[in-house]
C-alpha cells in the first residue's frame, strides 16, 4: 500500500540531539545532551534521559523519533531479559545491537529513530555499535550521533586516541557535548554520561558541562 505523509508528520519527526560513545582502557563512555524538540522549534523537554540501560552491562543512546526509539528501546529489553533466561547468563553487547538491528531493519518504513550501543561483556570487553536509521550495524570504537554531531566532528577526529583512561575519556566526552550543545540550537539542556566496565555501568555525571579543551 502506497503511503502518505504530510508536512506536519514528516516536521514533528525532524528532532535533534547529541549522542556519544567511546571505548578507553577498560571500558567505555557513553552519553548524550538532555534537550526533546518538535520539529527543531518547540523544545518539549529540557530534562530527558536518552541514555538508557537495556542490561546490567549494556546501555544505549537514540536519536531521532522520541516515541520511536523509546519503542524498540522497549521492545529489545524484552528480547534481551528473554535471552538471558534462556542462556543462563548475561547477554553479549553484539546480541543487544543486533536486536536493535532486527527491530529497525523489519520496520524501516515506519521508524525514524538511530541507536549506539555501549557496553561490556566477558567475550570481547568494551564496545561500541551503530544502528542508523534503516538497520545497518556497524562497530566502532568512537562514534557520534544526531544533529549535534555535524559540529564537532573534526574535534572527535583530533583528541580522541585509543586505549585513554577513564577520566581522560571522560572529559572527551564532556567537551564533545558541550562544543554540540554550544553551536547546535536543538542540542541542550545537561549532559548524561555513563560509564560501562566490567563492574556494571556507573553514572558518569549529569551536568552542564563547559569545555575544557
């Protein structure tokens, strides 16, 4: 069946945000701005936790669709819950980003939501992957999301280095979001960060932040 969307519908999708993760010695670092916007005018939340845990060693960031993301977000700590019972132990961070692959790859023409998943697991250690609108799945070991992410690409490019401590990774982080939220008129409000080891995530803060470059 063919579909229609009109302006208002494709506008009230059209959000922005700031989104993060990056791997350090360890573990890994995962983050994001706390501004909702409705089509990049009305700012409907300056307050909001878009970094989510979907297990115990396993968190993830969206962008996109607010309602979108939050429903597969939703649906996937199903799956995952589900799994581990069946395997008896605690899900692999590939196993979760492939769920949130499946989930957006079988419904690509009604979701606008993108996803990074952080964590750590006994297989591999920490990591970081991607799903993009559309369902692709990629592995990185930094990455940066949403509208926000236009601006400070050539800083991530610059200052971020392999096998850095938690705090230096940190502030990286910190200063990613803070030079976002400054240029980005749909990126705002406080910075979420958490932080993934083998001990379990960690809240990383929750904080205006200032860039300390």
């Amino acid at each position: 069946m063919e579909k229609h969307y009109t302006d208002s519908q494709v506008k009230g999708v059209s959000t922005g945000t700031t989104i993060i993760a990056a791997v350090f010695d360890g573990g890994v670092v995962i983050g994001s701005d706390s501004r909702a916007s409705i089509g990049g005018e009305y700012v409907s939340s300056k307050t909001i936790n878009k970094v989510i845990q979907v297990h115990d060693r396993i968190f993830c960031c969206m962008a996109g669709s607010l309602a979108d993301a939050q429903a597969v977000i939703k649906t996937a700590k199903f799956h995952l819950s589900f799994h581990s019972i069946q395997m008896e132990d605690l899900p692999l961070v590939m196993a979760a980003a492939s769920v949130l692959k499946e989930l957006c790859y079988n419904n690509k023409e009604e979701l606008q939501a993108g996803f990074m998943t952080a964590g750590w697991d006994r297989k591999k250690g920490p990591q970081v992957y991607v799903v993009s609108l559309g369902g692709m799945l990629v592995s990185q070991s930094v990455t940066i999301g949403g509208s926000g992410s236009t601006y400070i690409y050539g800083y991530v490019d610059a200052k971020y280095k392999p096998n850095m401590t938690r705090e230096e990774c940190l502030q990286f982080a910190t200063n990613a979001l803070a030079l976002a939220m400054g240029r980005d008129n749909v990126s705002g409000g406080v910075a979420h960060l958490v932080v993934v080891t083998e001990r379990g995530g960690a809240c990383g803060g929750a904080w205006r932040p200032a860039a300390k470059i």
